[in-house]
C-alpha cells in the first residue's frame, strides 16, 4: 500500500533518485476529462505519487430541488453521456420506491434488454475502441519495441477461434481507424445501440422510460429485431473473447511482474443489476430479498471475501466524505438539513449519507496542497473495523462477477454462479459457430489486465443474460400480457433509493420527497468511486494509489515518454469522467522537470 | 472540444452515425472532401500533452484551416471570484486549468466554422436548467448571435439531448463540402439550425400523429396512441426524429412510445417540465379535434370494414362472376 502518499508526508521530500514530474492533461479515449499528475523515478522504475482532481461541476442536485420528481429520471440521464440510461433506469427505480408502484412484469423484462444491450454497446466501444488502442502494434512499436519484437513471435493459442494467427497479428487490428477489428468493433457497437434503441427508444439518454414502466410497444418485431442482432453479438463473442484472452496472457509472459499494473488491495463494491419482476416489489423493508434476486449479485469484497450481499446494509454505510473536494462541509456549522433520521426498517442514517447530503459549491484555485477536485469521496463503512473503505468498481465488470461468484447465486441456464469462485457463460449456437461455455475465475489479483479481460467476459454475461430477457419477454407476450405500465400517484412525502449497475460500476440514487416536490437528490455514480481524492482521513483514492502501485515497463525514457503502463492502469478502471477528474502525483525530490510541471508548484516547498 | 458543461453524449452519439460514419470522414471515403483529421478527446490516439499541442498550434494559427466543434454548455467563469468551472489541460505558466471558455476564446477567433452539437452548447441545455449554480448559456449567448467566423460563418447549431448521430455527421459533411468550394453557404434559421433538418415539428413527421387526427389519444403510456395528453410536445417542436428514426430508422421519440420533451429546443428544459403533465396547448388543441376525430374515427371504421372484405367475384363455384364474359369456355347460369 502507497505508505509515501498520506497528506501528512505532502510536501517532504523522497530519498534521491532520477525523479521527473510528469503530467497527461488530458488523458483521452475516456469519457469526460481526467488530467494525470505524476512524478516517477526512472531509476526504479516506478511512480512515486497519485492525486486525483475533477475539472468540471454542473450542480445537478442543486439545480433539480424543487423539481418534479417525475422529471427526475429525464434529467439525471444527461449526468452521463455513454451510460445515461443507467441513471434513468436507476432513476426510475428510486421514483418506483417512493412512489410504490411495482412495473409489467414485461417492461422490467424491457429494461434489462435496453441495459443488458448498453453493456454489450459500451464494453464494447470502449474495450476495442478507445482501451484496445493501448495495445495496438502503432502503440507498442513505440512504447515497448521489445514487445512487439516477441509478439511477431508469438502464435496466439486461440488463432483457430479468432483468426488472428500471432500476437502481433491481434495487435495490428487494433490499430486506430486502420485495424480491421477496432472498425469491427465500431461496426458493432452500432448495431448493439439499435438493440438499445429497440427497447429504450433512444441512445443514450432513453425517451421511453418512466416511473411505473415503458412506452416502448412490446410487439413481436421488437423482439425478433433485438433477438437477430444478438445473435450476431454472440457470434463475435465467440471471437472477441477468445482474442482478448490471447492478448492479455501474452502482456503478463512478455513482461514478467505486469500483474502489478494497476494493482491494488482488492476492495470491491457492486450494487446489483437486472431485477427479477418476479420477486422486486420495490419495497424498502424487502430490498435485502429481491437485491439478491438481482440476476447480478451486488456485494462488497474486501481482501477477497464477501463482506455483505445486502442491499440494505449497502445503502445504511454509504458515507459521502469531503477531504480535498471544493464544497463547504454540510454536516457541520448547521448548513445542511437531516432529511432522513432512519431508514423505513429503523436503521439511523448518518449526516454523510446521501440522502442527508447537501452540495455547497465553493470554486477556488487548484491547490494540490490543499483542494484540488470538484469530486466528493464516496466511502463505504466497514462496521467491523471501522473504516471507511475507498471501494472501487474496477470498471464495473470485475465487480460483478467477482460478486456473482463469491455469492453464488445466480442461475439461469445461460448464465451461472455454481459457487466454486465461477461465473459460466453459454452462449448459443449461432450462424457459424457452435455452442460454447467460457468460465470466469476469481482472478489473484485486482490489476489493469484482469479489469480487463473482466471487461470481455462481461460483455459475453450481458448477451448470455439478453437470451434469457428474450425469452421471458417473449413468453410475456406469447401469454398476451402486454401491459407495460402501472399507474401511480406522486405521494405528497416520501424517500426512495435505486441501485443498479451503470456499465463503469456501482450506480445509486438517493431522493426525498416533500410537497410533492424533490426536497433532495443525489446520485452516486461510479466515477466518484474510483476518481476520489483524497479524503479526511488521507486515504487516497482507487486511481491514486492504483496508478502510485504501478511499475513502468516502458522502454522509452523520460525524454520519449508516453506513460503506457500508467494509462493502462487509469484506462482499466473505464474513467467516465462528466464528473470530471485530474489526477496528480508528487512528493518527491524533483530533479528534473517536463511538460507542465508548474501543475506542482503548490507542492515544491 | 468536449469540456463544456455536458456529458460527451454528442461525441458518443456521433460515433454511432452511419450516415456517413466517423471513419467514412476520416478515412476519406466520400468523394470531394479535403483530407480530414480528427482531434476529439474521446477518439484520439494522443494523450496529454501530445493531444493539446493541437490545440495550442489552432490557437496560435499554427493549424489552418480547422473547424471547432463545441459541446457542452458554456459556464459563467465571471460569476466568482476564483476557481472554474469546466478546463481542459493546464496552464503552464500558472498551473492553473485552461478554462473552457479561454479556449472558447483562443480559438473561435481562428477558426473557419464553429458547429455547436448537442442542446448544451446551442442553447445551454439541462445545465443552463432555472437554479442552476453555474449560469451556463449556449455558444451563442456566449460569442453574439451575429458572431461570425473569419470567413463569414455564423455559428451552425445542431441542437439534440443528445444530438442525433446522422443529423451531427450531415451537418459536418455540408460544412467540409461547402469549405472545399463544393456548397454553398449552409442553409440556416433564426435559431441557427439547418433549415432541412429543422424546418418540420416532430409531430408533422410521427407516425402516431394519424392518431391525434382521429382524436385517439393515450392516457397512459404503455399505449401505441397519440401522447399528447400523457406530456407529449411533438406538436411545437422542431426535431426530425420522428422521420429519421434514431439509427439507420430505428427508435426515436413519440414514434416508439417516449414523450417528446422538446429536447432539441432552446426553450429546453424549463419550459416542457413538468415532463409528464400534458403540455397547456394540448388540453385545447384535443379537445377541439374531438367532435371532428370521433367522426372521421367512426367514419374510417365502416370504410375499414368494407375494404376489409374481398369482393364477391372471388370464390370456388364453377360460374364466373367478375363481370367477363368468355367467348368459349365458361359454364353459363341456367
């Protein structure tokens, strides 16, 4: 664990070393803007020190009090921009609690088809498109050209599944705009937004969605038309997995101790996706029942165990934490207002819980010393030790399988969680390729390349789940039950909380509703998660010290310096940045300085 | 540039276009276009540093010709005394986040056409929403509304919540034609949006619309009717996403069952919320077609009916009653 990177060492100096400030600002081919601060000391190889800042604000829930509840979900859809159907859907689900009303059977099964399809678009998109191109034969010629040497080489052992007969191969596709399956993958990331479309009316904020269920017209040519592209998708699963595979257990031969890329203690958190219309009722009191039906299992992991499944317990330890974030404190000096004391099962709720959370925004000069992020600390509280857990979502896709598994749980044929640290995936015969099971284990580690290669394999748990939500869906209609909205009244005071899973990890809702109106608001998206500055306590965040852990392999030094490995790292956790985020590192002897290293200034005592 | 007041939605919509795709653009596939390079934070190979030495080459005139294209709505940095509100990449003499709006500021000045894409940057959108804490406005609050670009453009606003993907890439095809001599000046309206994807309401191009003639309307919205009187605003708004569809003519608004929330307008969002109350015009619009609808409804019906019958010449006898009369074969009656 990063022991040099506590607030309290800021600003001493490390012992002496080749030390060089460097800064990506921005780092692109994520969603949003995220500028990294480094400082590295390239005699051994490795950063010295991570911190994380946000480069944007916009205030929704400041600018959504006194709205219309029912506004709620068309208006948090825009916080995101690749994944705002996530707040819609989480969005609705919150409203459905407070307003208790229970969708169709046949518009959650609608629901999940649209999310199922925005994990397959998205992981998609981003694996190959903007992640992929990390590992593409223009990047690696220029940052390893050892590397590449080797993957000339080297035979890929799945080259009769995927076509690609070495390493080197593989690595060619992905090149930018020229590499036949980064145009592939564009390819499909479209036909997979016409799934979306098909379900959800629009990409990426939805015009179909609403509290009580879907507008979306649940005829037989919506499901045939979603079922025709799936199988498409699970057909380029059959040779997408396998060539993700190849190509991240070609990284951890050709470059003995790459597992520690990325690496950090494994402390997990996933919120559950994809009701079950058949147990979720949306009730507070029975969220522990129906949040384990979920056909992902939510949980929080901590050093690899299973701390809690339980939605309830989820949302009662959920802190929100200042630290170096630009807001003023509401908890303390009277500024903000308890809105909820307990939870409807009698739990206190803490001042630093979302629905007692007010936003004070206070805009001032960037101070690494001091403030120097728009982004808040969500924290978990760990009631066994007391500690507040900077959980993060690894992107999402390590997350929930690594909670599926640990629980068990899940089983629905094309998908299962036998319990024995799995998750099987079936996919189907298709066109040109027969039946086939991958199996994801537990991996050792929490680093860059499992976050990834979870990434693939989710990919194909999203289409193994759609076969299941087609099926269901259609059994729906085939037993003329198409119905695809329940009535409902908006009470006159009420609270309500939604869980789900956005495509980058843990996605939560909190509101209160007094007059009718929204008296507070507050989503908790994943990127707050894992781009957290530091907080109250000093705990850095999950980039910060998962980018402060990671060594450099790069050939190149200071002068030629792309920072691959650290941008594997950041990449790896999928940074979805709206929410906006710089990441900083300092604290050593500066001996020599580079590109903008003045973003330091405030350190160099 | 991605980091106004937004969420890269118009960016991430844009790469769902096909009409003509990214890579149709940039690979040089359509004919008659200049060779295109593309600088967008979510696509480009470039990181850091490397990325923004385009940026400050525009900015300095070192990059010619180049388009801007801005979404995100643009804050007020003048409402505070210190701090930002949306940067990208950092001063190097300060330390400090270039804001958004110096950038706004650098480059509009040297570039030859600036398109605002999405409703954020056209008009200032969601974040531009009444209590907001950032007093966000659209480009052209921000530069004038009779800006004009060196050489003589007015700002090109392709609004949308997020922009539709075709909508964006034809906006931008028209532009690199008519900057290469092969257009002539784009066609726009007051609010400065292409006249030919502008010019119509949603309602004029929805499928549901036959319904609101009949006076059938959906009262709850699990229904394939007219929504007018569930929050539709299709009626008054501007938007093609009824006819075009969302992608290559699939999805869309009122079309498949979403409510029209007047998403591409510059009166979005304050002036359609309560998004789910029936819009204050349709409680009289749909009631004065009523006596109308209902008649022509019940009139259509019988019609319906009838022509839902084959005519009587069509059957097994063995006499011909389609009104010829063979020379030769046919049995006669009697």
């Amino acid at each position: 664990m990063p022991e040099v990177l506590t607030t309290t060492k800021r600003g001493t100096s490390a012992p002496g070393g080749n030390i060089v400030e460097m800064n990506w600002d921005p780092i692109t081919r994520i969603v949003g803007s995220l500028g990294i601060f480094t400082k590295i000391n390239f005699d051994t190889k490795k950063v010295v020190e991570c911190y994380s800042t946000s480069s944007i604000f916009r205030g929704y829930s400041i600018f959504m009090l006194n709205k219309d509840p029912r506004d709620a979900h068309f208006i948090t859809s825009r916080i995101c921009g690749i994944c705002g159907d996530n707040h819609a859907t989480c969005s609705c689900y919150a409203q459905q609690m407070a307003y208790d009303v229970k969708p169709p059977p046949l518009a959650e099964m609608i629901v999940n088809l649209g999310e199922a399809a925005e994990y397959m678009f998205d992981h998609n998109i981003f694996q190959d498109n903007l992640v992929g191109v990390d590992f593409c034969e223009m990047m690696v010629k220029e940052t390893n050209p050892g590397v590449w040497e080797r993957a000339q080489k080297t035979e890929a052992p799945h080259a009769k599944d995927h076509g690609y007969r070495t390493i080197a191969d593989i690595m060619r596709a992905l090149n930018p705009f020229e590499g036949e399956f980064y145009r592939e993958t564009l390819q499909v990331s479209r036909y997979t937004r016409e799934m979306f479309c098909l379900m959800e009316g629009r990409h990426v904020h939805p015009s179909t969605l609403y509290p009580g269920g879907v507008g979306t017209v649940p005829s037989i040519q919506v499901f045939t038309d979603f079922l025709v592209r799936l199988t498409k998708y699970a057909e380029f699963m059959k040779r997408c997995l396998p060539l993700h595979d190849d190509l991240f257990d070609f990284f951890y031969q050709a470059l003995p101790g790459y597992e520690r890329v990325g690496e950090r203690r494994i402390l997990l958190g996933c919120w559950g996706s994809f009701q079950d219309p058949y147990k979720c009722d949306y009730k507070y009191e029975t969220m522990n029942d129906w949040g384990k039906a979920m056909y992902v299992t939510p949980g929080v992991i901590v050093d690899g165990k299973l701390v809690t499944n339980n939605l309830v317990d989820i949302n009662v330890n959920i802190r929100i934490l200042l630290g170096s974030s630009y807001y003023e404190d509401w908890a303390e000096n009277g500024n903000g207002e308890v809105f909820v004391t307990h939870d409807p099962l009698g739990n206190p709720i803490d001042r630093r819980h979302p629905w007692n959370q007010t936003t004070i925004p206070k805009p001032q000069k960037r101070d690494f010393a001091g403030n120097y992020s728009w982004v808040m600390c969500p924290r978990w509280l760990d009631n066994r030790t007391g500690d507040h857990l900077a959980l993060d979502t690894g992107g999402g896709p390590i997350a929930r399988l690594w909670s599926t598994a640990l629980s068990g749980l899940v089983d629905i044929g094309y998908v299962k969680a036998p319990g024995d640290g799995s998750v099987r995936i079936r996919l189907p015969k298709t066109a040109t390729k027969p039946e086939v099971e991958f199996t994801w284990r537990i991996p050792k580690w929490s680093n860059a390349l499992e976050r990834d290669r979870a990434r693939t394999y989710f990919q194909a748990y999203a289409a193994a789940c759609a076969y299941y939500f087609v099926e269901k869906a259609m059994a729906e209609v085939h037993a003329g039950r198409t119905q695809t909205f329940t009535p409902f009244k908006v009470p006159k005071e009420a609270i309500g909380c939604g869980f789900h899973e956005a495509v980058r990890g843990v996605l939560s809702h909190h509101l209160v509703i007094r007059n009718h109106k929204i008296a507070n608001y507050h989503p908790y998206p994943p990127t707050p998660w894992n781009a957290t500055p530091r907080d109250i306590y000093g705990t850095p965040g999950p980039y910060e010290d998962a980018v402060q852990n990671t060594p450099i392999f790069e050939e190149n030094g200071p002068d030629k310096f792309k920072g691959i490995d650290i941008m594997r790292a950041v990449r790896s956790f999928d940074p979805c940045l709206p929410c906006g985020v710089h990441m900083y590192l300092g604290n050593g002897k500066v001996l020599k300085k580079m590109h903008t290293p003045t973003g330091l200034a405030g350190l160099s005592k | 540039m991605t980091t106004g007041l937004g969420c890269d939605g118009d960016s991430i919509s844009t790469t769902a276009a096909t009409l003509p795709s990214i890579e149709d653009v940039v690979m040089g596939a359509i004919p008659g276009l200049p060779k295109v390079h593309l600088h967008n934070p979510v696509l480009a190979y470039e990181v850091g540093d490397d990325f923004m030495k385009f940026w400050h080459a525009a900015a300095e005139g070192r990059l010619e010709p180049f388009v801007l294209v801005l979404e995100g709505s643009v804050p007020n940095e003048k409402i505070k005394k210190e701090g930002y509100w949306a940067a990208m990449g950092t001063d190097p003499d300060t330390g400090q986040p270039i804001t958004t709006n110096e950038w706004i500021d650098r480059l509009a000045p040297k570039a030859t056409a600036v398109i605002a894409s999405g409703t954020c940057a056209t008009y200032g959108g969601i974040h531009a929403m009444e209590g907001n804490p950032t007093g966000a406005m659209g480009l052209a609050d921000y530069l004038g509304w009779n800006w004009r670009s060196k050489a003589g453009l007015p700002i090109v606003n392709v609004p949308g919540c997020p922009v539709q993907p075709d909508n964006m890439m034809e906006t931008l095809l028209y532009l690199l034609y008519q900057v290469a001599g092969l257009a002539p000046l784009i066609p726009l309206d007051n609010e400065l949006r292409p006249t030919w994807l502008f010019g119509k309401t949603v309602h004029e191009g929805c499928d549901r619309g036959s319904y609101y003639e009949q006076a059938d309307f959906a009262h709850e919205y699990g229904s394939p009717k007219c929504l007018v009187k569930v929050g539709c605003w299709g009626p008054v708004v501007n938007c093609n996403v009824t006819k075009r569809g969302w992608m290559d003519g699939i999805g869309g608004c009122p079309n498949v069952g979403g409510i029209c929330i007047g998403c591409t307008m510059p009166g979005f969002p304050d002036k359609f919320m309560p998004f789910m109350d029936e819009p204050p015009g349709a409680t009289f619009s749909s009631s004065v077609i009523g006596p109308y609808g209902r008649l022509i409804r019940m009139l259509r019906a019988i019609t319906n009916r009838a022509v839902n019958k084959e005519p009587r010449w069509r059957h097994p006898r063995p006499d011909l009653t389609t009104g010829y009369k063979p020379k030769y074969y046919a049995h006669q009656r009697g």
